[in-house]
C-alpha cells in the first residue's frame, strides 16, 4: 500500500468546513504545516480566534478526514494565535491592547451590559486575554455585574491599574465614584472622561477590549467612532420591533464611520417558563436574524429570557462564571468564538511593523 502524499492530506482537510469562520481551514490559511512520515501524519493549523471549547471536536473531524485518506495515524494540533486588526484611518492604537470590540444598541433595556460582560468572560474561557470599559458614564453597571467594591490604585500618580475580577481587567468610572453619586456632566466633560478611563489605563497584553457603551447614537459613540481604535462592533437587540428600530440607527452610525458590525445577538428572544416548561416568544421572534439578513451581517446567537441570567449578574457573578456549563454559558460562548473568527478574517494591523521615518540632519 503506498503512503500517503501531503497533497491527498490537504485535500481530504478542506473537505472539513470550520463553522466559525465558514471555510475549510486550508482556504482560510491556518493549515502552518503538514508532515507525513512512514503513514503517519500531523498536522497544525494556527487559528486567528480563541477555541478552547470547540478545537477538541474540530480535531476529531479533521483526524477523521485524514485517515479516510488513506494515513495509518493522524496527530492533529489546535491553537491559536490573536493578532492586531485594522481600525478607522488616523486613529492611534491603545498601548497592550490588541483588538477593541464595542458592544452597542440603539436603545436602553435590552441586556446589552449582560451581553458585554457575559461575552468578555466567554472570550476569557475559551483562552483570549480580555478587558472590558464601562463606557457608560451615567449609568455604570460593570461594578455591579463584576461583584467588584475597590477602587483602582494608581501607582505613579498619572495611570490607573484596571482592577481584575474572574480574569477579567476592567475599568469603570462606577469604580472611582460612590454607587448612589449622580453624573451631572454635560456631554464634553463624559468624552473626555471616557478617553481618560481608556487611554489612562495600564491595560496588560489585551487581545480583546470589550467596550460596554452607553444606549443611543450620541456624543459617546460619536467620540469612540472618531477618537478610538474600534476594530469591530456588536448590535444588542431584543425581537421587539421597536428595539429594531434603533438598533437599526446603531448599525448605521457604525457603517458611516466605517467600523465593521461583526454582527447582532438577539437578547431575551424566548421565554421558557420555569413551572411548566412552556416556551414562549415574549418580544417577537425572529427579529435579529431579519435584521441581519436584511443588512448583510452575521447573526451571532439568540439569548432566552432567562430569570437567573438577571439574578446572577445582579449578584455580582453572570452567568458564564456561575454556571460555566449551562446552555446559557455555551450560548456565549458560541458567540464569543463567532464574533472572533469574523474578525481574525479582516485585514490584519501592521502599523507596529513599520518603522518610524526619522528626518535628520547630518
């Protein structure tokens, strides 16, 4: 029986499609090498997003493939590798943060905060290092859902160390003022404050930031649009159609400045009822996958409305870390890996890779 050839092993592979980034691995160039020797073949493939809860089965189906090829034995190995990617032109990138991800809506009640924080722990999960900013000035709610009393210290007097909590780095302005304390700010004073909580933070080897923003399409967004380095945003809605409404108004203001919508999660799109079992679409259904259709996005995932998704993160712990292995949990971790992988396939960022043109004269 003759051995078989690196090419049949690269043919039977791209018969495995990833189902996070919708291609086989070989189009997507993640296959870094393929060695075979006396019928034994390993492979490794280097993905662009964290999948610590999904390379196990990825594994498995491309051992498969390559031993239906005719090999004696297959070792396949899984990692991954974040990187920097694009942002808006003239933008200056934050110091030890890789990539920004705003999570936004167009409108306040539709668990947008619980999806940043339950996505940034997902990321965290699935092997990603991760921040998140509590863009939201008037009302933060990360202190809250963090569990999260201290203040942060500052060790020379100018930045701010984000404070950690489940692995997660974080900063809030809820963080530096009492809980009951009003912010009567006008809008000049919150942009500034929010570049400052940004730009002031000794953030440690971030691959992924998640900016929890404020409800609506105003002075925030418009200061994080022109100011920050977004690398690509969320939508948060609910099926409701007068949350699609705005978050309609959100994915616009994003395509104007020319972030990329990663795609939407629909929030609270079913009810099942605790007692019975019943389920039942309180808000509409299908809302959010519409919407994505309609404008060409991807649909992340749709989130129950779930009474102990509102009690967990009202207690300081969200569901991801309460219960790592409810249907909930692997809902936001499936969105977190979604989320990734549409982004490790946008152009990467080599501003670091150039050097600076110094002019001098000799």
């Amino acid at each position: 029986m003759s051995e078989v050839t690196q090419l049949q092993v690269e043919t039977a592979l791209k018969e495995v499609i990833d189902p996070y980034l919708e291609k086989d691995l070989v189009s997507a160039k993640t296959v870094k090498n393929i060695a075979v020797s006396n019928g034994k073949v390993t492979v490794d493939v280097e993905l662009g997003y964290p999948a610590k809860g999904s390379k196990d089965a990825l594994a498995a189906k491309l051992k498969e493939k390559v031993l239906a090829a005719g090999a004696k034995d297959a070792v396949i190995n899984i990692s991954s590798h974040i990187v920097s990617h694009g942002v808006q032109k003239g933008v200056k990138p934050i110091p030890n943060v890789k990539n920004i991800i705003a999570v936004a809506s167009g409108k306040g009640g539709v668990g947008k905060s619980t999806v940043a924080v339950n996505l940034a722990l997902a990321l965290s999960a699935e092997g990603a290092t991760v921040a998140i900013l509590d863009a939201d000035i008037y009302g933060p709610s990360q202190p809250t859902m963090l569990g999260v009393k201290t203040k942060p210290e500052s060790k020379d007097g100018k930045s701010l160390e984000p404070i950690v909590s489940y692995h997660l780095q974080a900063m809030s302005i809820g963080f530096l003022i009492d809980e009951e304390t009003p912010m009567i700010w006008r809008g000049p004073m919150v942009t500034q404050a929010l570049e400052q909580l940004l730009r002031d933070t000794n953030w440690q080897d971030v691959d992924y930031l998640i900016v929890d923003l404020p409800p609506g399409t105003g002075d925030i967004q418009l200061t994080l649009a022109q100011k920050v380095p977004v690398t690509g945003a969320v939508i948060v809605t609910t099926p409701q159609d007068i949350a699609l409404l705005d978050a309609r108004k959100g994915l616009k203001m994003f395509e104007k400045v020319e972030i990329p919508v990663l795609g939407i999660v629909e929030n609270m799109s079913t009810h099942i009822c605790s007692k019975c079992g019943h389920e039942e679409h309180i808000f509409g259904a299908g809302g959010g996958a519409k919407m994505a259709e309609q404008y060409d996005v991807d649909f992340l995932g749709a989130l129950p409305l779930d009474m102990r998704i509102r009690e967990e993160t009202d207690a300081g712990k969200p569901t991801v870390v309460a219960d790592p292995e409810c249907r909930v949990s692997q809902i936001y971790r499936d969105i977190a890996r979604r989320v990734t992988a549409k982004l490790s396939l946008q152009k990467k960022d080599f501003s670091a890779k150039f050097p600076n043109i110094v002019i001098q004269n000799t």
